[in-house]
C-alpha cells in the first residue's frame, strides 16, 4: 500500500505557519514605507 | 562520550562564560542590568525572545510528541506561531514607547505600577508572582539541564545540576541582561542550525521525503494524519496556547529593550522566521525519527547507549524525547555532535537565564527600590540585582536537587498562569485609555484565580479545555467592568495621548 500526508494534514501543515511569515514580511515593508 | 563532543561542549560552555565577562564591563546601571540600557538590535532581542520562550521544548519535547504520536501534536506550533506574531505585532512597538514614557519603567511590574500610578499594590503583587513562578519556572529548567547533562556524560544528577546551575549564575550574575541576551543570541543561533540540519541528514539518510512518509505509514499511519481523530477540545486548547505570549514577562521584556521603536518590524521578521523554521525542523525531526529508528539494527543503537523497545516488530524509543538525541548521536562527527548537543542544552539555559534576571528584576526594582530604598545608587541596585540572582538560582537549584519534587508541578501551570493574569492586563493598558488600576488588578486576580481552579480542581467535558482560554477571557471581563465603573485620573489619560503621539512620530 501507497501511503501519503492527507490533503487537509498538508493544508494546515503547510498553510497558517508560512502565511505568518509572510505577513511579517509584508507588514515590515508597510511599516518600513510609512 | 567522546572526547571530541566533550571538548566542543566545554568550549561552548566557556565561550557563555566569556561573553558574561565582556558584559560585566559594560553593565553600569540598573537599567543596563535589567534591561541592557535599551540598546539591543533588533536581531539579538527578536532571537533572544525566541530562545527565551522556547526552552527544551522545541528539541525534545516537541519532535519527541510529533515521533511518539505524529502530525496531530503539531497544532501547539501553529498557535505558538500567531501567538508570537501577534505578540511583536501588537506588543512590541506599545510596550517600548510606553515603558520609556511612563517614568522609564524597567520591568513588567514597574510598568504596570507607572502606568496606574500605583507605586505600591499593583508592583507588589506582579513582582510576587513572577517571583514564586519564575523560581519554579527556572528550578524546573534546571531539572531539565541536569537530566541532559546526566545522561550525555554519565555524571551524577547532583553533580550535572551543579554544574549547570554555576555556568548559568555566573554570566547572568557578572553580564545581567546583556549577557543574557547575548547568550540567548548565541544559543539562539544553535538551536536554529542545529533543528535545519538534523532534518535535512536525516531525510537524505532515509532516501527522500516519499521514502519517510511510506515508512512511517507502513509504521503507524495515524502519524500522517493531523486531523483525524484529534478531537476539537484539543485543538482549541493547542492552539489556545499562543494567547500565552502577551503575558511573558522573560519575554515582553525583550521588547521594552529594543534600541528603537523602529527595530520593531525588521525584528518581528527574524523572530517570527526564526520560530517557524525552527518549528518545522523539530516536527520533522520527530517525524523522520519514526522511520529512521526502526530501520536501524538495535545492535548500532545500542552501542550508542539508546535505549530501544520493540512493540509488533517495530523499534521505539525507550524515551521518545531522545529522538533529536539520537539523531546527533548516529548521524555526525562527534565535534558536530558536541555543538548540536550544545544546542539542546542552550535551548534549556536560554530560557533559565531570562527567567532568573526577570525575578532579580523584580526583587532590585520593585521590591528593594520602590518599598525599601527610593534613593539607592545605581551601583548599589545593580549589586543587589546581582545578589538576587544569586539566591534565587541557589533556592531553584536546592528545590531541583529532588527532581521528583511536587513543587515543581506548579510550572504546569505558569505558562497559562503568566497568560491570563497578565496577557489581557498588558495588551488593554496599551490600547485602552479608559482601563483603571482597580480593574488591571481585579483582572489579574480572577485570570491567576481561573488558571488555578480551572486547572487544578474541574475535569471533564468543558473543564478538559486548556485553562488559559478561560482565564484570559475571564480577566479582560473582568477589567473591562471594574475599569467602566470608575476613570482614570487626567494624568494617566494625559500619558497614554503622549504615548500614542510619540508612537506616531
């Protein structure tokens, strides 16, 4: 048998987490042009 | 243990030691003791609070849970995740502003005493709590450190303790905070390679990313799922722990420091790039802990000395904690085995080190300024900073000496008791204009009440949900009412439109 991280496993796995960093890096920029 | 990683292990140790004496010479007030005279760069202050918060956690507890049950342990890494971001997102930049105007505070309680004009009640009760947490708190790290010392070099628990306990006083002792910070840097540092490359071996060992999730679901497929059967109480509760970060005072303390208010965003990248890559690195470090073990002849890891049980054919772990252990045991040279076992061990001291200056803090600036000696020299205060660090480590260390001891189980509760007492406390003094003094310390004693009884006495259905989610909703209740009962004087309204101007600037 094949075996595999399930869909929903990957989304929250691979989601929130690196979507934190970008919002850091985005809010960086926003404050760094202010 | 090899001589190598011995030798590695006392020159990290020596090079801490080092760095407490180069601070020693650059500490000349209290403020430069407690707070490193606010001159910190956003790189050491934002590793500095990662390393602080993280403890041994994030290199044996953590990839131990994710070996031992799988992907389902790793909801508490994305509530610790939005946690910290929000905390130098909503924190940080408030907290360095209002400290500075509101009489140059140099602690929480400090702080908390300036901003409500109560230079007695408020102060006190803070500083009480964080010093009887944060003793058990760091006697608890010291458990930790000596289990870890005991284990890789074979020396006697007493004598491990002993050891670790005089490494650690002595540059927080001679350095304070400086010292502190820029050990947590170091040690910081370490913790980050050490979780990137112990992952990254570890898959090309086993073949690949594919390779390690078919044996792993060959093992246990449960482990591949984060989902199922993981009931919703629990992930609220995993994810619930991230409210904890607003609270921390070894942590906010970090942000007071900051050189400029406009360090704020480039350090609140680093620190939160810093957490998550690190966090991913230990979940796959447990993760690929599962596969690897059992595709090793017990004979090899024994000879290192790991301890292996066999359940339906498959090899574990006598003790899952030891997966990142066993990892630098059986994949590196023993100089890189040194260093990543150096790593392990400044995760643990990182965070003892931050919890002792926080409580000499205490004892320097809220008790013995604010109550006994109002007009004490700053080398005065700075001594007896030195002195309480002293003596809170030695009382930490002679509670640790009994490593079963039922006292340390108050620690269980101080992440969530730091949260929800002071958390809502911190975040409203620094939005909300209306907030009183009454209010700020009838929400500390309900959030610190809840935490207690929630977490202690009641069990079952709701009562099983994380004691902090409680607590934290409860106190902000609970401020919210006392504080809309009453108002605040013309000058603590007065301070806080400063404090939102100068933010501005």
């Amino acid at each position: 048998m094949e075996y595999s991280i399930p869909a929903l496993t990957w989304v929250w796995l691979f989601v929130p987490m690196p979507l934190v960093i970008v919002l850091s890096v985005l809010t960086w920029i926003v404050e760094r042009r202010r | 243990m090899d001589t190598a990683t011995l030798v590695t292990f006392i020159i990290y140790l020596i090079g801490m030691l080092g760095i407490g004496i180069f601070m020693y010479y650059r500490t000349n007030d209290l403020s430069d003791y407690v707070l490193g005279g606010r001159k910190l760069r956003p790189g050491v202050a934002a590793l500095s609070a990662g390393a602080s918060d993280m403890s041994g956690w994030l290199l044996l507890g953590l990839p131990g849970a994710i070996y031992a049950t799988g992907f389902g342990e790793a909801w508490m890494a994305i509530g610790l995740s939005i946690g910290a971001y929000l905390n130098w997102q909503f924190i940080a930049k408030r907290l360095r502003v209002y400290t500075e105007v509101s009489d140059n505070s140099i602690t929480v309680p400090d702080f908390l005493g300036n901003r409500f004009k109560d230079p007695y009640l408020l102060r006190v009760i803070s500083a009480l709590v964080i010093l009887l947490f944060f003793t058990f708190y760091t006697s608890s790290g010291m458990v930790a450190g000596a289990k870890l010392f005991e284990a890789s070099f074979g020396l006697s628990y007493q004598t491990a303790l002993w050891i670790g306990t005089i490494v650690v006083v002595s540059y927080t002792f001679l350095g304070g905070f400086l010292a502190v910070a820029w050990t947590d840097f170091v040690q910081g540092s370490l913790m980050f390679l050490a979780l990137i490359v112990v992952p990254i071996v570890a898959v090309t060992e086993i073949g690949g990313i594919q390779e390690a999730v078919q044996a792993v679901g060959e093992i246990r497929p449960d482990n591949l799922d984060m989902v199922t059967g993981v009931g919703v109480m629990a992930i609220i509760s995993s994810l619930a722990w991230g409210l904890g970060y607003f609270g921390q005072p070894h942590i906010i303390v970090r942000f007071m420091a900051l050189r400029s208010k406009n360090d704020v965003p480039i350090a609140k990248f680093i620190g939160t790039t810093w957490m998550i890559l690190g966090l991913y690195g230990a979940i796959f470090t447990g993760f690929m802990g599962l596969a690897f073990i059992n595709s090793q002849d017990v004979s090899i890891l024994s000879a290192y000395g790991i301890e292996v049980v066999t359940e339906n054919g498959v090899h574990m772990l006598g003790d899952p904690e030891k997966i990142f252990i066993a990892f630098t045991q059986i994949l590196f040279h023993p100089i890189v085995a040194g260093i990543l076992l150096a790593a392990i061990l400044s995760a643990i001291m990182s965070t003892i080190d931050s919890q002792l200056l926080v409580s000499s803090s205490a004892v320097a600036e809220d008790f013995y300024k604010a109550i006994f000696r109002r007009n004490a020299t700053d080398k005065e205060l700075v001594w007896v900073g030195r002195m309480a660090t002293l003596v809170i480590a030695l009382i930490a260390a002679l509670i640790a000496m009994n490593p079963e001891s039922s006292v340390l189980e108050l620690v269980s509760y101080a992440w969530a008791g730091f949260g929800a007492a002071f958390g809502p406390i911190i975040l409203l003094s620094l939005f909300w204009q209306r907030m009183t003094r009454n209010g700020a310390l009838a929400g500390i004693i309900v959030g610190a009440l809840t935490v207690i009884v929630w977490g202690g006495f009641l069990e079952g259905g709701l009562f099983d949900l994380y004691e902090i989610l409680p607590g934290f909703l409860f106190n902000t209740i609970v401020t919210v009412i006392i504080s809309l009962m009453e108002k605040p004087s013309a000058q603590i309204e007065a301070e806080f439109a400063d404090v939102l101007t100068k933010i501005k600037e």
